[in-house]
C-alpha cells in the first residue's frame, strides 16, 4: 500500500510529512482567534494536505472551489464539504432552515422558501458553537458567485465570534485580490488577517521524503538518483510524489520529468498568446521588462505596447507563475522553455 507516495492529498498528520511549523501557526491562529487566515504557495505544494490535517479532529468543514461556476456547484461542494465533516458537525448543523442529514450527506436548498445562505449557515454554525471553515482555490470562483462569497467572509469577520475562515490558493496574488486586501473598495480591506506561507522542503528534507516513501515500498533508490530527482523537482512535494510513483513502476528518471513538464506546459497553454510568448522569453533567460518584451514580440511577431507588457507580468505574477523574472517551479520553467505563443 502506498502511503507518502499516494498522490491524493493527505487527510491526516499521521500520512502528512513535516509541516509542523505550519500546523503549530494555523493553530495559534485558530487558538487566537484570528477571524480570517490565508494558506498560500505555489501548485503542488501540499496546501490542501496541510489543510485537512489540520482539520482532523476539529470541527471544519473544507470546501473545494476550484472550477465552481454555478450556483448549483457552488452548493454541492458546500454540501460535500458538510457531509465530510458530519461527525464532528452533526450538533451545529442540527435545526438549521434548509440543512437537512440524511444519513451521511447533508444537503441544502438555495431557493425559495426555507433556503439558506452562505452567510446564514456560517452564522447558525457559529451560533451552535462554530466552525473552521476552508475555503481552498476561492480565488478561481465563477464571476458572478465571487460577490456573493465575499459577502459572506466579509459578514463572518465581523459578525461570527466562534467561526474561523482559512483561505487557501495557489494563485497568490489573484487569491489577495479576491480578498481585497490592498482595494479600499473592498468589504475586507485592511483588516487584520493571518497569513500562513507554505514553502518547498529543503534538500535534505526532500532527501528524506522520497528516502522514506521508497522505504515504506520496500525499495532501495540509488543516491544519484535520488539527489538528481531532487535537484530537478526542487523540494516540490507533489513533483516528488510525481516522480516517487513513476519511478516504482520503472520508468526513468528522464522520462518521468518529461511526463512533468508536459503536465505543465498543459496547464500554461492555457493562458493568452502574448502571456505564453512573455513567458517563453523569461523562460529564455530575459530577466527583465524590457529584454522580455522585445523577446516575447519577436516571437508573435507583434508589438506589445508597454501598458499591455506591464500588465501581462502583472498577471503572471499574481497566478505564481513567475516573481522577479524568475520562476516559482522549475518544471514550469522548463515547460515554459518550449511555449508557442
Ligand atoms: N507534507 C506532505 N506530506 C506528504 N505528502 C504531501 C505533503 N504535501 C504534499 N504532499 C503530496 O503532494 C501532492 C500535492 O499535494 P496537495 O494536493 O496537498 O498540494 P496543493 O498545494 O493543494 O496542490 P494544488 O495547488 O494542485 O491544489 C499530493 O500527492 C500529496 O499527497
Ligand atoms: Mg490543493
């Protein structure tokens, strides 16, 4: 059985490797009372590990938002999130308008008569003893949803004494701009809220991650290998889970960064031809605006004028792409290398 090379995400602190110094800052968060704390590092990171390790043994509820657009979706993930955490929630859920349990699923009503809010079951949760709530990848929620689950952190920070709101994203910047940290127009700008970064491992501690998931296979992995993986997936937990697995069914270790980088490069076509000819050229080795942009118009062939290039990094920034010019995963630099815009 796999255990530390499982590629799920890990749900409890007995599977969970390090992230003690985490674990020990979200719980003095939580033990503070800090209303609002943001999780926050590149993909792949092991964010959502940590987050439901945390969460074992506490009344949460964790949400997935990623690739929510409707209202619909919406709920069924709040109502998937309830039913995980039903047998610690059972009590605080009990007699709330429009939360009925069914055995082991709960499941709410958004219209009409007898339905509820997001902000309505925050406040009946918080009112019967309170919750910690995750939200993971909110950053990413459909337009039209996004006003209405700011509404709700925005009524929960100042209303819900009980109630803890954890924001989690891989989207650094973009998740800060959901909150609205730095926008004066925004229900939550400049109040107080914790931020709790989650880092790549250090070598050795990457050493010693894919030395022990080996272990538990039963199997010796050579220490070249093992230093090159680490020199190439650089204390990236999911890129070593990644290269952990491939490598027990026998693949090489060439092979198994190419799978990497192609999952990768899948994800960057996703952006805007002038984004990935930007990217391309950072990739390249131009580590400025101005070296950039006269790469990345020479690729599309173009011009691009200087607001939209400014903007284009901006962007790039905010999604964790790149800081300074640089990349934040070298997988993604790699991947990068070879964008056609
Ligand atoms: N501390 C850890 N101990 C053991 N495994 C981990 C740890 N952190 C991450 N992993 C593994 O790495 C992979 C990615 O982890 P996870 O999904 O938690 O990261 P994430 O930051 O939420 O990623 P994404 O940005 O894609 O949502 C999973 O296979 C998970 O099991
Ligand atoms: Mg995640």
């Amino acid at each position: 059985m796999l255990k530390l090379f499982d590629p799920r995400p890990k749900r409890s602190r007995g599977e969970l490797f390090d992230r003690v110094g985490e674990l020990e800052a979200l719980e003095r968060h939580v033990g503070g009372g800090t209303p609002l704390v943001l999780v926050v590092g590149v993909r792949r990171i092991g964010k959502t590990s940590l987050l439901l390790s945390f969460l074992e043994g506490k009344r949460g509820v964790y949400v997935d938002f990623r690739g929510v657009e409707t209202l619909a979706e919406l709920y069924a993930r709040l109502s998937q999130g309830l039913s995980s955490g039903l047998d610690r929630l059972r009590d605080a859920l009990a007699g709330i308008r429009g939360v009925s349990v069914m055995g082991v699923e709960v499941s709410l009503k958004w219209r009409g008569e007898d339905s509820i809010s997001l902000a309505g079951l925050m406040e009946e949760v918080d009112r019967r003893g309170g919750a910690v709530f995750v939200f993971d990848e909110v950053q990413g929620i459909g337009r039209n949803l996004a006003g209405r689950v700011k509404r709700a952190l925005a009524y929960a920070y100042d209303n819900l004494r009980n109630t803890v709101v954890v924001l989690s994203g891989s989207e650094v910047g973009m998740l800060r701009g959901f909150v609205g940290i730095d926008d004066p127009s925004s229900p939550l700008y400049g109040r107080y809220m914790g931020e709790v970064p989650v880092e790549r491992f250090s070598r050795d501690l990457s050493l010693e991650f894919l030395r022990t998931g080996f272990r538990e296979a039963g199997v010796e992995a050579g220490r070249d290998v093992l230093e090159a993986a680490v020199d190439l997936f650089d204390g990236i937990p999911g890129w070593l889970v990644h290269f952990g697995l491939r490598y027990l069914e026998g693949s090489e270790l060439g092979d198994i960064v190419e799978e990497a980088v192609a999952l990768a490069a899948e994800e960057l076509r996703k952006l805007g031809p002038r984004e990935r000819a930007v990217l391309r050229a950072i990739a390249e080795g131009h580590g400025t605006w101005s070296s950039a942009r006269r790469r990345a118009e020479e690729l599309i062939g173009a011009t691009i004028p200087q607001s939209s290039m400014t903007a284009i990094v901006g962007r790039l920034e905010r999604l964790s792409i790149v800081r300074n010019y640089e990349f934040l995963d070298p997988i993604y630099r790699r991947a990068a290398a070879r964008l056609r815009p």
